[in-house]
C-alpha cells in the first residue's frame, strides 16, 4: 500500500493533491466575503476600548489614554521575581529580595505593575465576567513571557477550588493559559494541577499568613503525572501578589517531577523597582 493509499484511508489527502479552495479565484472571494462581513461587523458593533469603551480602530485593544495607565514592566528586571530594576548592571540580575527569600519556582514575568486600569481589568475579569478582554490579555502575556512560553514544554494554570470554580462558573487563570496555548501552539494541561482545600481568600493577609494559607493546596493527581514529570512548566495565574501562591504550586509540581517551573502572570504587586 502506497503512502497516499494511506492517507486516503485516514480521511487525508495525498501528499501534493492540490485543493481549488487554496489558492485561485476561489480564495479571492472568501477572502472578499470576509472582509464584507467584518465590515459590517464592526459598523454594527464598532471597535471600543477595553479599558474605558472609547471607539478605537480595532477590537480588542486600548485606547492612547488607557494605554498610559497601564505600568507595562520592561527589562532591567530580576531574573527569579520578575519584578522591575532601578539600573541594569549587565548579564542576569537577582534583586536583594529573591536572595533574601528565593521562591520555589525557578522565574516569574509579568505583564505589568498591579495598579491603576490593569488592577480594575483583572478585577473585571475575576469578578464581572469581562471576558472579552481575554485576547488583548493573550497578546500581552505572549510578548512578556515570551522566553518563558518560548522554553516551556507544557502550560499549567494555578487551579480554582472546585466550590470557587461553581460559585465564579470559570477560573480566570485558565482562560490566560487557554490564550497563551492558543498564540503559542504550546501544550496545556488543565487536569494536571488541582487544589486539595479550600484556601481563604489572599487579600488582605500578610506575608506570613498567604504562606500558611495556601501550604499544601496543591497537587498531581494521579495519572496526571507522566504529563509533569521532566518537563519545564510553565505555570500561569492572574496576579503575583507575594508569590506564596505560586511557589506552593510550583512545590507540587517540582514533587511530580518537574525539572522546572517559570510562572507567567498579567501582574505582580509592587509600585516602585527593587534594588538589585
């Protein structure tokens, strides 16, 4: 049997058969139809920012004012907490706090500083269901962690409790993994990573008391194992707060096998940069 007998009997085509709808005069018109239709798309739904519904010239993007509130983070950064430099001094940089405390996930990025419009759009996305900010959030996460994304094998999202998941109806750090997964083509894992209780909520707890609070809230499941196991995860979640939350995560994680843990985030608390 040939290879393109094969592939005929898998429902494939051979190799080289030729496909009027790609390409020619067939293309052309889809091509037209989809533009008429976007067209009218945005003359009935027009473009609107994400941050304050001011039109704008394309879906699912900011306007130049919005745009300026957003404390976007960019290098000098520390390498393990991801959080911003005053000066670069050249080659890696590890600021006096991840010496001081190292997390147990080996880097963190994130997209901006937790303030201002980016704190109310996360807000929106947990607690009034803006989903649609979810590609422009998408974008970001895939520019910031690009050489997190870039070197990871497998996309891990910080799971919700399952009586938060049926209260909120979704868990807002998977729809960032599903995005990311989607413009990266990289693998995820929604099943390899669950919560073993019910943690009180993070705000407004110290240090101290995030730690106590979310020790021991996560593991593999069994039969989920063979998907961590010697892989670079890469472990996404809304906000770095203190990093109690990812570093307990990345605990269970490196236990079933993980050889190395980036966490990827929209952002992470802190107002001014950290001397290195």
């Amino acid at each position: 049997m040939t290879t393109d007998d094969t592939a005929a009997d898998a429902g494939m085509e051979p190799r080289g058969a030729q496909r009027p709808w790609v390409g020619g005069p067939l293309a052309a018109l889809h091509i037209g139809w989809t533009r008429v239709f976007s067209g009218l798309a945005d003359i009935i739904l027009p473009p609107s920012c994400v941050g304050c519904q001011a039109r704008v010239f394309a879906h699912d993007t900011l306007c130049p004012s919005c745009w300026r509130d957003i404390d976007f983070i960019r290098a000098p950064l520390c390498d393990r907490l991801g959080i911003p430099l005053p000066y670069d001094t050249g080659g890696v940089m590890i600021s006096a706090a991840a010496v001081a405390d190292p997390p147990d996930f080996d880097r963190a990025r994130a997209v901006a500083l937790y303030n201002g419009l980016m704190r109310r759009l996360i807000h929106d996305l947990k607690y009034k269901d803006a989903l649609h900010a979810r590609r422009l959030f998408g974008r970001w996460l895939r520019v910031a962690g690009s050489e997190v994304i870039g070197e990871c094998d497998v996309i891990v999202a910080v799971p919700l409790a399952r009586s938060r998941l049926i209260s909120r109806r979704f868990n807002q750090a998977q729809i960032l993994g599903n995005e990311i997964a989607r413009l990266s083509d990289k693998l995820i894992a929604p099943l390899a990573l669950v919560r073993t209780k019910r943690t009180r909520q993070q705000v407004g707890l110290s240090r101290t008391e995030r730690q106590r609070n979310v020790a021991g809230a996560f593991l593999v499941p069994a039969g989920q194992e063979s998907r961590i196991a010697g892989k670079a995860v890469l472990l996404v979640d809304d906000v770095i707060t203190t990093g109690a939350t990812a570093s307990a995560a990345a605990r269970a994680l490196k236990k079933a096998g993980a050889f190395r843990v980036d966490v990827l985030a929209l952002a992470i608390a802190g107002s001014t940069p950290v001397g290195p």
